[in-house]
C-alpha cells in the first residue's frame, strides 16, 4: 500500500466522511478547570491539531457525572453548564477542517475518593480501589448520563461522540467477569455484562440526530477483559451496524495477545479478519513514524489514532504530506518542543511523569 492511502478520505454509516486516515487518539492532560469546563489551553491544545491535518479531533475522555472523574482538570460533559465551551471548540475544529468526538468517560472504581469527595464506584464491590457497589438503580442512571452527555454534544455541533468502553474505565468495569460479579441484569453472562455499553448506544441512536457519529473504543485483553470476549463482542456489535468506528486499544499494535489461546497471530489481525458491515475500524498503540501508520493499513485497519506522535507533533499528517519519510522528534523531547506543540506547563508536567519522554 502506497503512503498516499493515508490521505484518501475514509466514509462512515453516518455523518460527513474523514478526509485521511489520522485520528487524534483521546489524551488526557488535566488542562481544563475544576468544575469540568472548557479551558483556553485544552482549546488551544486541540484547535493546533485540527489545523495541523487530522482528519478528526477527538477530546480528552469526557467524564458523564461528576462522580465519575478520573483526574485533576478533565474535561467536564455531565452539564449543561459545559455546553458553551463545547459549542465553542466544535466550532473551532469545524472551521479548521476536521471532524469532531468527544469521548464519553467515567471513571468508575478508579475515580479518586479524594478527588471527588466520596467513595467511588463499581459494579461490585472492589477493595483494592476502595469501591462500593452500585445499585440497579444507579446503574441505570449512569446509562441515562452517558446518553445525556451524548446529546449535550450533539447540541454543542459535534459530529459524534466515542464511547471509552477501554482501559479498566467503568464500561469495561462491567464487562469484565473479574470486576463485575453483579447478579442483576447488568452481571453475570456476558451478554448481561455488555447491557449498559449496548443500551447506551440504543439510547444515542434514538435521542441524537441521525447522521452524529458514534464510536467506541475498547481493551482487547487486560484489565481483566478476555479476548476472546472482545473478539466476539466486536462481530457482534459490527453485525449490528449502530456504530460507525471501532477503535481497538492496543498499546502495541503489533504485539501478540498475552494469553495463550490466540499465541501466533497478532493482536490487529484478530479484529481485522471479522466482517465489518460497513462499521470502520481503528487501531492505537506505538504508532510512532509514518512507516508503522501505513503498516495498520496494509494490515487491514481502516484508520489510526495518533497519541503520543500527536503530542510530539500537531502537525504528523501535515508533515506526511510534505515528506513521507519524515522522522519525528527523538525522545526525550524539551519542555520548549512541548510549548512549541501547544501543551499547557500542566500538560508538560503531567508528560513528564512518562519515563523519557520529557528531558530533565
């Protein structure tokens, strides 16, 4: 496959299609203000990557109640008190060319008790993170939340939202046997395991308007998620045809699975050998260069979400474009490269905490 193939715009079931195949992966980076809203610096952040070429922009994880907080300064979606920032960077990311997401998060059992002022969440009780269980009731609201937040974004003028259903988050909290031992109709089987990722999306499909794009992103393995699981989950909700994207976290795209029952395959050729109906399919995890963006085409993805490689560059695809071979900045990088990128002191300081990635 030719480096050209990045750039050839990718359609969607719904709403207007990408015009390359350069997805800004979700990153957190604590610059938004206490109460959830809109900084200047997030926008900033996000605004220099749609005008640097990534066919869609896509928030920080979004938290859908203010008990379900992850970290210091996220990004807020859980009132309406959030809508004139949003309205203001979906806008921005219009005017500049890109799509737009806003990634619907909530923390879960890994809220931090201090953070939000109470015992944090679960689907069943966890001791390590000092979690209480939810009730049947609670549950429900958390589904209704996660919708809500949805439409608020239609309402802002995204084109979608993505659903964090990855990363031990309280979506896969609920899918996972190990954290989930719930014997309502939210435990148990998985299909009783998967009921809240797929009601909410049967509530966005009925409350948002008809072309807003709605994906979701979700762990292949860890976290106490099985693979095979997640295999069989993702055929599932292809066949189904109410998302438009699938975004697999990898953390590497090439690597093997951990469990020895797929040993010899990769992890990316276990999600790229199912029938997709028409539901498109990305992949993160260590794309770094050019050469490993158009290794996940060659390998059958449709797309690939940049995180790390977007917060060295703003600009990765513009750059492709003007040099296929380019070699991205080595680590560790400068605190001033950082600044240079739009990253907040906030950002760069939570950026250093990744061995090598920032220089002393």
């Amino acid at each position: 496959m030719r480096m050209s193939s990045l750039f050839e715009p990718l359609t969607f079931k719904r709403g207007p299609a990408m015009k390359n195949r350069f997805m800004l992966a979700p990153l957190t980076n604590s610059q938004s203000h206490e109460d959830g809203k809109l900084s200047d610096a997030e926008f900033h952040w996000l605004k220099m990557r749609a005008e640097g070429g990534f066919g869609l922009t896509m928030t920080c994880a979004a938290h859908v109640q203010a008990v379900g907080q992850g970290f210091p300064g996220q990004l807020g979606i859980f009132s309406d008190d959030h809508l004139d920032g949003l309205s203001k960077l979906a806008a921005a990311l219009r005017d500049a060319g890109s799509l737009s997401s806003v990634q619907l998060h909530h923390a879960g059992m890994r809220s931090p008790a201090d953070l939000i002022g109470t015992t944090p969440v679960c689907p069943s009780v966890n001791e390590e993170f000092g979690a209480r269980a939810l009730t049947t009731e609670e549950v429900e609201q958390v589904i209704e939340d996660f919708i809500v937040a949805a439409v608020r974004a239609d309402q802002a003028g995204f084109d979608g939202v993505e659903l964090h259903g990855a990363h031990g988050y309280i979506l896969c909290q609920f899918l996972s046997s190990e954290t989930n031992r719930r014997e309502d109709r939210f435990g148990g089987s998985f299909e009783n395991r998967a009921r809240p990722i797929n009601e909410i999306i049967q509530g966005i499909r009925a409350r948002c308007r008809k072309d807003f794009q709605l994906g979701l992103r979700l762990s292949p393995e860890r976290f106490g998620i099985d693979l095979g699981e997640m295999r069989d989950f993702a055929a599932e909700l292809m066949r189904a045809g109410d998302l438009d994207y699938l975004d697999m976290s990898l953390w590497d795209v090439f690597k093997e699975p951990k469990g020895e029952a797929f040993k010899g395959k990769r992890l990316i050729d276990l999600f790229t050998d199912i029938d997709r109906h028409g539901v498109r399919l990305g992949v993160a995890g260590k794309v770094a260069r050019p050469a490993d963006a158009l290794a996940c085409l060659d390998a059958g993805v449709d797309f690939v979400l940049l995180g790390r490689a977007a917060i060295l560059h703003h600009d990765f695809p513009k750059r492709m474009t003007a040099d296929a071979a380019f070699a991205p900045a080595a680590l560790p990088v400068t605190r001033e490269h950082l600044a240079t990128e739009g990253l907040s002191e906030v950002f760069i300081d939570y950026m250093s905490k990744w061995p090598g990635f920032v220089a002393d």
